[in-house]
C-alpha cells in the first residue's frame, strides 16, 4: 500500500521540520526526565504522574513518527509554481460571496499545512476543492451543509 503524497509549502516544511526536531531534542528529554522523577515517588501501579508521563510520551512519539511520514511523503509547492492565472496550491485568492457581498482571503495549501482561523485552507476542503483550477473572474458554487454558496474569484496572488 502506497502512502500517500503530503503537498507542502516552503513555510509549512519549515514548521513540521521545527516541530519535529523540538519534539525530538527538547519534549523527548523532558518526558524523560519526568518518567524519572514518577520513579523516584516509588510504587508506580498507583502513580498518577508516572502514567501522565507515560501518556505523553506515548503521544510524543506517535507524532514524530507521523512527521517523519509526512517529511519522507512530501511534494515541496515552490513559489514559482504558483501562477497568477489559475487556482493552485500555494496561491492567496479573494472570494466574493456572491449572496452577502463579502469578501476573503484564503491561501489554498495541504491538508497537513490547513489552518482555518489563519485563512489557510486546505485543497480537499468544499472551498479549497471548488475553486481549485479555476480562473480569476470565475463563479464557483461551494456544497457546504446548510447548502450551497456561490463565490466570486475576485483575484489570485502568490
């Protein structure tokens, strides 16, 4: 089974490559050092800190090993891929919405990259998948639960 192919900008590889490395030199050591205090408290059947510690640390390396795939898996977005013409990974569009009259911005990127309340939305989102291919000055209606909004692509930037 293939695993699957990780889109990333520069700036997203920047941050899981930072992340990565904080878990591995700073969060590894620190849960380590916790484990060994817990120890020091004696019985550890009933050790609550030892088990927290425990916890963590589990949860520490589930994530590296979930980086370390997405890092080995994934297909680097340069800046001069992205065009001014059509709707790609990597590009900043403005929307209008075609019922309300508002207007956002969004920077299409992967899903590993996706952050919502920054306005990076990811391609396999309803809007990020609506609008993507698609040209400046284009109509797309975006399926959504309460129905289906229309937007406007009123540019593409890089």
């Amino acid at each position: 089974m293939s695993e699957k192919e990780v889109i990333l900008t520069q700036e997203g590889l920047k941050k899981l490559e930072e992340e990565l490395e904080n878990l591995k030199s700073v969060k590894r050591r620190e849960v380590a050092e916790r484990i060994k205090v817990a120890i020091g408290y004696g019985d550890i059947s009933e050790n609550s800190e030892y088990e927290d510690a425990k916890n963590e640390q589990a949860f520490i390396e589930g994530r590296v090993i979930t980086l370390e795939k997405m890092l080995r898996n994934a297909r680097i977005i340069n800046d001069d891929e992205v065009d001014t013409e059509t709707v790609n990974i990597g590009s900043k569009v403005i929307l209008k919405d075609l019922e309300f009259g508002d207007t956002v911005e969004y920077t299409i990127v992967g899903t590993a990259e996706s952050d919502p309340s920054q306005n990076k939305i990811s391609n396999e989102s309803p809007v990020g998948k609506a609008i993507l291919g698609k040209k400046k000055g284009s109509t797309v209606d975006v399926n959504v639960p309460a129905g289906i909004i229309q937007y406007k692509i009123m540019d593409i930037k890089k």
